[in-house]
C-alpha cells in the first residue's frame, strides 16, 4: 500500500513538471532516476517559456478562485484515508501544471476535465476552455479532521499545515545565478 511518504514524492514530481514541457499525452516509465533524468535533461537546454494562459484565466478573481468546489469522485483517490483534490487555473495561478497519476511504475498525465469540479452559477470558471490544465493540487485526509496536509499551487508554491489547522510550512521555489555557466 502506498504510504503518506511516497506519495509526497510522486505527487512533487508530478507538481514539478509544467504543463507545456510534457512531450505527450503517452505513458511514461516512471521511477526517481527518470525524474533525475528530465531535470538534467531540462537543466543542460535553454529556457523555453510555456504557452500564454488563456484569457479567460484573468477573469476569476479570488473570490471566483475560493467559490468552487471539486468533485471527489471523479478522480481517483489514494489509501484508505487520504486523497487529493485539483485546483482550477485563476488570475494569480494561470500557468498550468501537468498532473500525473503514477500506477505500478507508469505515469500518465491525468487531463483536465471541468467535470471534476463544481462552479456556481455565473462563475467565470465556467468559461475556462476544455483544455485549460490544473493550477496545482492538495493532499487531503478523508478520515480525521486534519483535511489539507500539503499544496502544490503553480510551479513554485507548496505549504504543510501543522497539527491543530495551524500553517507551519508555506515556501515558493526561486531560482538563483540560472545565467551562470557554473556548477
């Protein structure tokens, strides 16, 4: 059975690949020394920048962003007592990650499906295009009411609740000397 752990490891990778650098909708092998393998592969080329998002991002506001709601059983979940939920792309995270699902060493990209969420009437989330893509994920407990224990949002934002519902780990990722021809 897959423990907390190791599902922390397979959701961060998955977080850390953005949508545009996946090269199909294929599935992949799957393993640490492949996730070592592409950040090589992607560190040794130049920086390409992704896709603009689509205008309709810019419309949901953060009130937008905080009035949906995701549907559970559309996506699977994990062990007996946690799971994830998917977040929508919204004016603040408009670049879309691709999110894989890692089943007996194989990882598919899981698509975006509208479906998977739920939106009030008159939201601008209702006219996201089909293709929009995840702005991140959260790891959840089913079973206690600790709820969220970890975020990924966007390519660079994550956060751990401490016990009681209190914050105690939130961070963004920064990239430093990315210019230098250095080790």
């Amino acid at each position: 059975m897959l423990d907390r752990r190791s599902a922390l490891a397979v959701l961060a990778a998955a977080a850390a690949q953005p949508a545009f650098a996946a090269s199909s909708a294929m599935e992949q092998p799957f393993s640490f020394e492949t996730v070592r393998a592409t950040a090589r592969r992607l560190a040794a080329r130049p920086y390409v920048a992704p896709p603009p998002p689509p205008p309709e991002v810019q419309a949901v506001d953060y009130d937008a962003a905080h009035g949906f709601g995701f549907r559970r059983d559309h996506v699977p979940l994990w062990g007996d007592d946690w799971g994830i939920e998917l977040f929508p792309l919204t004016r603040t995270t408009s670049r879309a990650v691709t999110v894989h699902l890692v089943e007996d060493g194989v990882a598919r990209p899981l698509p975006y499906d509208p479906a998977m969420f739920w939106f009030p009437d008159g939201s601008p989330l209702h006219n996201l295009p089909p293709s929009a893509g995840f702005a991140g994920f959260r790891a959840i407990s089913r079973n206690d009411l600790r709820g969220e224990w970890l975020v990924f949002q966007g390519a660079s934002y994550f956060r751990s609740p401490a016990p009681f519902g209190q914050y105690g780990l939130s961070a963004r990722g920064i990239a430093a000397d990315t210019y230098a021809v250095q080790p």
